[in-house]
C-alpha cells in the first residue's frame, strides 16, 4: 500500500525518486500545510520547503499553492512558488488557475494558461473548467470562444464536465443559441448536462422549453427538481411550482426553502409559514436564508407571536444572528408593533450591515419617530454607512410623518448633492405624498409635472389622498383623471372623488360620478381584508366573509357591539360609507 502511495505522489514530479526518505517528507511537510492556520504559519513551512529543496516537488508545489489561495487568498505566494519551481507539472498549472479564478484574478488566470502552452504541458479537464469559469468573470465572450476552440483541440469535445461548463458559461452570457448547441451536440449526457440545460431554459424565461426538457430527462436528482421548482417561482406561477413540489420523490433544505420563499414573494405569507412547518415535521433542519424568509412572512403578517417562536428557535439550534438574520428580526419586530424588541436586537447585533440600518430607521419612521430616525441615519453616516436608495425612502417616509417639509426637501436634494444618489419614482412620490399632506398641493402637483419619470398610480395616488384632506376638489379631479388612465378597474379613487363631493353636499356631481362608473363598469371587486394572529394560528377576514367555521358566534357578537354602540349614543361617519 506504501509502495503504491510513494509512486502516486513521486509521479507529480518527474525528477523525484521513491524512496522512504522522500515519502516521509512530503508526507510530514504535507501534513504541515495542512495545519497551517496563519500566513506566518505557512511562510515557515514554505521556507523549510526551500531550504530542503521540496519547493521543487509537484505535489507540495501543488498543495502549497491550493493553500495560499483557497484558505488564505494570497495569489502573491502562490505566483511565487510557482515561479520558483524549475518545471512545474499540469496539476500545478491546474492549482494556481483554480486559485486565481478564485480570488477573482481571471485575466492572470488565463495568461498562466497561456504560459502553460509554451511550455508544452498539456491540459486536462480541470484546466479547462477552471478557464471557463475564468471567462465567466470577464464576461468577455471572444476570451471564451477562444478556450471552446481550444477545448475541441486537445480532445475534450466530447468530454461530459467540460461540455457542461460550457453550456453552463453561454447560458451566462446570454447566449442561449450556443448553451444549447453545445447540449445538442454532446454524445452522452448525465444528470448534470440535463440539469444545466433546463437551468439555461429557465434564465432564458423560456418555461415551457424548460419543463419538456425535464420531462424528456432520463432520471431526475434533487437539484433538477430544484431548478424547475425554482423557475415557475420566479416568474409568480406558484401553483406549477406546488404541483411539482409535492410530487417531489424527495426533498433538501433547499427545495423547502424554494417553496417558502415563492409563497412569500407572491404575497402568500400564510401558506409560506404552513411550508415552514411541515418543513420541520419532516425533519429537514431550516438555514440562514430559511429563517430570515418565514421572518419576513411574520413580519407581512403581523403575526408577532410567531415571529418570537421563530427568533427562540434560532437561538435554540445555534445559529448565529448575522447580519442577514439581524435585519430580519429588526423588520419582523418593528411591522408587528415591538419597537422596542426591534432597537434591542439591532444595537446587540457585533456587525451590522445597511440593510440593518435601513430596517431600523425604516421601523423608527412607520411608529412616528421622525426625530429619533433622522438622528439613526446621521449615525449611520457618522460610522461610515453609505446609504442607498431604500435609506432614502425611509428617511423621506420619517419627514412625512413628522410633517417635516424643509427637513424633507433638504434630504431629498442631498440625494444627488451629497450621495450622488439619482432620485427614483418613489423618492418622488415620497415627495409628493410630504407636500400633499401638508397642504401644499401645487408644489406636489408641480413635482409631478416636473419630473422625468412617468408618475405612477402610487403618486397619483398620494396627491389625491392629499386633495382629500385638504378638500381641493380641483386637484383631486385632476389626480382621478389620472388614475382612472392608469387604473381604470380600481373603483376606490372615484370612490374617494364621490364621498369628497358627498362631504360638501355637490350631490348632483355625486350623482354623475356613480352613472358614469356604472356605465364604465366601475366596481368594488376586491373585498378589503385584514389578518389577526390567535394561539399561533393566522386568520384572514374579508368584507361580508361567511368563510370562517366560526362565522355565525362572530357576527352576532358584531350584532351585540353594534347595540352597545348605539346605547353609547355613537353616530358612524357616514360621508365615507357613500
């Protein structure tokens, strides 16, 4: 077994004799790389390499190279070594390209492949995946054209890991014609050629070429399912992605947190944490991404005992409260009204990332505190935190709130003056919704007008909620002519233009406004709803909803408060029931 062990490691190097002597060396200075846990550490075993004159065995030149740049990052060390080795063999080659390409050096990568040719070693399949991926970091296509005809040239053209990269590395470059030329071309294909091919459908948004790809599959494994799940999830179709999930033969942490994740995106937060839960009934034990996802649903849903459980659990199974997890939990406790759990956590987290900082100040401004978020935004600042855009939504969010107008135009025009920062549609619509609040509904009218973006239904929206409150029926015609372009189904701004007429008795404008939205079809489709968390259980009710097991003890306990109001001499307002 030794002799066989002492030729495998002497074939690295064609000027090394077997003997026990060499073994024990590379053995022992082997060993020594691998418990190197320091640059120091790993500077005195390459000096004792030197000294020695092991520097110029393959197999240690290869280790020490894989070592500087997988654990420690240092590409400078590892050129080094290699430069100092007096023929270095194609493994390597192969060890400093993987390593350059994983530092994110892809351009040095391809110049020692370049060297590698003139010196006349000749590459493997490693060389070559390593250089595709090389290519994929340069997104420089004639750089990967040129490594395809080089594949075809020293033989690998049919080569099942190496075709695959490639159909893999035109996927990412857009080029979808050649991914699948490159597949159709293959003479044998694995699990993994399919798989790549139907991801490649998937990122070109063509479904259907996808799913006939994966239902012409010889076999399937758990990341073809995966892919496909994964697909019909990005593009909103979650009930095709059900229906694959459950008839999954079996299924990973990352198909559960797939589906989790498309119930969530789609606005189904009820049915993500339902998945969540029968995740763990499965056994399957959740991630970091998995957490802060169900997170993100307690958050939509308010549902703030649920959110504890999720925040003890993952203190239970050990994971850490990164910063991705931290600035769940700061958005989960400030949507569901717990402030103060939401400070705690964000001023215990040792690193915080801007995404903490902006579910912070995003928290501070929904509960009013306008004064207290503007102060956290300053401190961000101060320790160095540049913001984005999202910061400035918020910031701006906080100035509305407080009815901040100066304070609020000085914010926004510190976007471009001093973040350099393009204000985006809904940094205006911040805008208009500030000034609209405030009375100042000609400046918001003309923000409107002068911006470069097309206004949307949202800023549209913001004006007329302006109008309202401050009874300027001449601007709320305005803004309803507008929304009724953008939205010509949504019944709730000529409603809101018909209680406005209602409130200063214009009934034969009311009067007008209900025929024309009869003959336009204009109805009340979409039922309001709200959400109400009980013993760990989330309830939807909707208007007029009978759907509840419970739904006769409920609206006869309605029927009673009702009396008691009225005994209470309360009188409803009307106007906004017109």
């Amino acid at each position: 077994m030794i002799v066989k062990y002492v030729r495998a490691v002497t074939s690295f190097n064609r000027n090394s004799i077997p003997t026990a002597f060499s073994f024990t060396r590379i053995h022992t200075m082997a060993n020594q790389l691998k418990k190197c846990s320091s640059v120091k550490e790993l500077e005195c075993v390459y000096a004792t390499m030197v000294k020695t004159n092991a520097n110029q065995d393959c197999f240690l030149a290869n280790q020490f190279v894989s070592f500087c740049t997988s654990r420690f990052h240092r590409t400078d060390y590892a050129i080094l070594a290699f430069t100092q080795m007096q023929e270095p063999n194609v493994f390597v080659y192969n060890a400093l390209i993987r390593g350059l390409v994983h530092c994110g050096h892809p351009h040095q990568a391809i110049i020692f492949y370049l060297h590698m040719l003139r010196a006349e070693v000749l590459p493997t399949s490693y060389t070559f995946s390593s250089l595709i991926k090389a290519c994929s970091l340069l997104l420089d296509i004639c750089s990967g054209e040129a490594v395809h005809g080089q594949v075809w040239k020293n033989g690998f053209g049919s080569h099942v890991f190496v075709q695959t990269a490639l159909v893999d590395y035109y996927s990412n470059s857009n080029k979808f014609f050649e991914s699948r030329s490159v597949f159709d071309e293959m003479p044998q294909r694995d699990i993994f050629s399919w798989t790549t091919m139907v991801l490649a459908h998937a990122r070109a948004g063509d479904l259907c070429s996808a799913r006939r790809l994966f239902d012409e599959m010889p076999e399937r494994n758990i990341a073809t399912w995966n892919t496909m799940i994964d697909a019909y999830a990005r593009l909103g179709n979650v009930q095709a992605a059900e229906l694959l999930f459950n008839k999954m033969p079996a299924r990973d942490i990352i198909s559960w947190t797939t589906m989790i994740t498309c119930y969530s995106q789609n606005k189904q937060f009820r049915e993500a944490l339902d998945a969540f839960n029968e995740m763990k009934k499965s056994g399957i034990s959740p991630d970091q991404v998995t957490m802060a996802t169900v997170l993100s649903a307690c958050a939509h849903l308010g549902a703030l005992d649920f959110g504890r459980e999720i925040h003890l659990y993952v203190m239970q199974i050990g994971f850490d409260i990164d910063v991705y997890i931290g600035s769940a939990l700061i958005d989960m406790y400030a949507k569901c009204g717990s402030l103060d759990r939401s400070l705690l956590v964000f001023f215990k987290l040792r690193e915080k990332n801007l995404f903490c900082w902006n579910s912070i100040i995003e928290g501070l401004a929904v509960h009013g505190f306008a004064h207290e978020a503007l102060a956290m935004f300053d401190r961000m600042i101060y320790e160095n935190v540049k913001p984005n855009g999202v910061t400035f939504i918020s910031v701006l969010s906080a100035c509305t709130h407080a009815g901040l107008v100066e304070e609020g135009r000085r914010r926004f025009l510190s976007m471009t003056c001093a973040y350099s920062i393009t204000p985006e549609v809904e940094h205006y619509g911040c805008m208009v919704d500030l000034l609209s609040k405030a009375g100042l509904l000609e400046d918001a009218l003309e923000l409107i007008r002068s911006s470069k973006f097309q206004p949307n239904a949202v800023i549209w929206g913001a004006l007329l909620g302006g109008c309202k409150l401050h009874r300027n029926l001449e601007i709320a015609h305005i803004a309803v002519n507008e929304l009724m372009v953008l939205e010509p189904n949504n019944s709730g701004y000529c409603t809101l233009l018909l209680n406005m007429y209602a409130e200063v008795s214009r009934w034969a404008e009311v009067t007008k406004i209900r025929v024309a939205m009869k003959e336009l079809g204009i109805e009340k489709r979409c039922p309001g709803s709200s959400w109400i968390e009980m013993e760990r259980k989330v309830y939807q009710f909707a208007a007029s909803d009978k759907s509840h097991p419970a739904s006769d003890e409920i609206y006869s306990s309605l029927s009673k408060l009702d009396e008691q109001l009225k005994l209470a001499s309360y009188v409803p307002e009307l106007e906004a029931m017109l």
